[in-house]
C-alpha cells in the first residue's frame, strides 16, 4: 500500500472495463476510494484512476487469484461490487438450454462465488460491505426477457438470506436494482434469433427493438454511481434499492399492489403484444 493511501476504503468491483461498472469505479476513484475494478482482457481496456485486474467471474480459479492479488496489495478487501452480468433475449422455447446455463454463470453463480472468497477476508477484518448490481427486471417476469429476469431475481432472493448469515461477522450485504441505463449491454448481450417463420418472429422482433430502444434512452450511469456512494456512507443500507426512471420504480411497487392479472396485462400493453 502506497504511503499516504492507508485511510482508504479498498473496493473490488467486477465488470468495471465498462457501462456501469465502469462508471462507479471512476466515480469512487474521485471519491478517496482505493479502486479496483476487473476484466476478462484488462489490457483491451482503458480506464482512468482505477487499477483493472485480470477476472471472468464463471472461472472461479481467476476469482481466488484476483481477490488475493488485491489483498496481497492492500492487506484488506472493505468493498465488493458485484456488478459483471450478461444480458440474455429471446423466446424461452426458443433460446438455447447452452445459453441459459450462460446467463446463470455469470449472473448468479459468478457473484456466489466472488462472495464466497470475499468472506474470509471480510470476516478476518470484523467487517465490510456487499453489494449486488441486480435489476428492476428482476422483480417481474418480463416478455422475451425472462431468463434474464430468473438471474437477477435469484441474486435478489438469494442475498435477502446471506445479508442476514453474515450479519454475525459485521459484514453488511445490500442489493441494487438498476432500471435501463444508457450502456453498451444490448450490443453484448445474447438475442435469439429472430427466426423466419418462428411462430414468436413478428412479435419478439418487435419486442427487441423496443428494448434496445429502452436502452439507448436509457438513464446516465453516474447517477448509478452516485447511488453506490449513498450506499456505502449509510450506517445500516436497507435489503434493497432501486435506482432509475420513476415509471420502473413505480412499476415495482404496482406489482404487490395490483391483481396478477392487471398487472400483466399492464406489462403486455407496455410491450406491445
């Protein structure tokens, strides 16, 4: 550790080489934060005053050596953010069982087992802090998104019941749901085809453009890393935040409000089916 840095907070932060990730670890590197932040091919990438290390969070072998080479570095871990995901579209019937598997990789088991081999560290030092980059898709079954919506509401559910396991230890776990953003995700997640003559091609193929659009008009991610921020300064963070346009906030709450089917019928309307 560098001299003069020893009163910063140490934060790993997967998927930082872009989008979001990205946009939070240049935001807390401004902030007195030690900064670092992973990549599969961090020599691809540029980043500014953060440190990237070498990571693919569905090898967990890469997890172990890039948690250790922080440690190794700083002497302690006080921050991770699991932030690297996938997106994933398509009819279900139709997207194949090879991508599904994909998606749970990254999505969910990459963050379990980066949790995993953060505890240790984390537990020795009598505290740190957790938090999980899921999404308001997670909260909803949404058309032609659906797999993506099971990663991201497996994560949420999942760390309800870790945050109150590791409560004993004085490490603190929240989740953060982001709404669309304007990020590169659509150009890298995986799309079904739309395949000529499916039964779903008119409708799916509609469907993806209007989500890609969602995207592009989507949110700046530093308001994402603002929000971070708040997180990590609050005494006691609450079990979960949503972050994005009022309209997606809102459509959480009608969820447990509404009968299931109105509810639907809203989603569908909203889609266009």
């Amino acid at each position: 550790m560098k001299q003069g840095e020893s009163s910063k907070k140490v934060v790993l932060i997967t998927g930082a080489s872009s989008g979001i990730g990205k946009s939070i670890a240049t935001y807390l590197s401004k902030q007195n934060f030690k900064v670092y932040g992973t990549s599969r091919n961090p020599q691809k990438n540029s980043v500014d005053g953060f440190n990237l290390v070498p990571l693919d969070v569905t090898n967990e072998e890469t997890i172990k050596t890039a948690i250790q080479e922080v440690y190794q570095k700083e002497g302690r871990l006080d921050i991770l953010i699991n932030n690297a995901g996938v997106g994933i579209t398509g009819p279900i019937e139709e997207t194949p069982e090879s991508e599904i598997k994909k998606a749970f990789e990254t999505n969910y088991f990459g963050p379990l087992n980066m949790i995993k081999h953060t505890l240790p560290i984390m537990r020795n030092q009598n505290g740190g802090l957790i938090i999980n980059v899921t999404s308001i898709a997670g909260y909803m079954g949404l058309p032609y998104r659906g797999i993506y919506s099971a990663t991201k509401s497996a994560l949420e559910i999942t760390a309800e019941a870790y945050r109150m396991e590791v409560k004993q230890f004085g490490i603190k776990m929240t989740n953060v749901a982001p709404g669309d953003f304007a990020t590169n995700i659509a150009s890298g997640r995986y799309h079904a085809p739309v395949t000529a003559g499916s039964p779903y091609e008119e409708v799916y193929g509609n469907t993806l453009k209007l989500m890609n659009e969602h995207v592009d008009a989507g949110q700046d991610p530093e308001m994402m890393a603002k929000e971070i921020l708040k997180i990590i300064k609050t005494e006691e963070p609450k079990v979960h935040y949503k972050v994005g346009e009022r309209l997606q906030k809102i459509s959480v709450k009608l969820k447990s409000l509404l009968p299931d089917k109105l509810y639907e019928k809203m989603l569908m309307k909203h889609y266009k089916l």
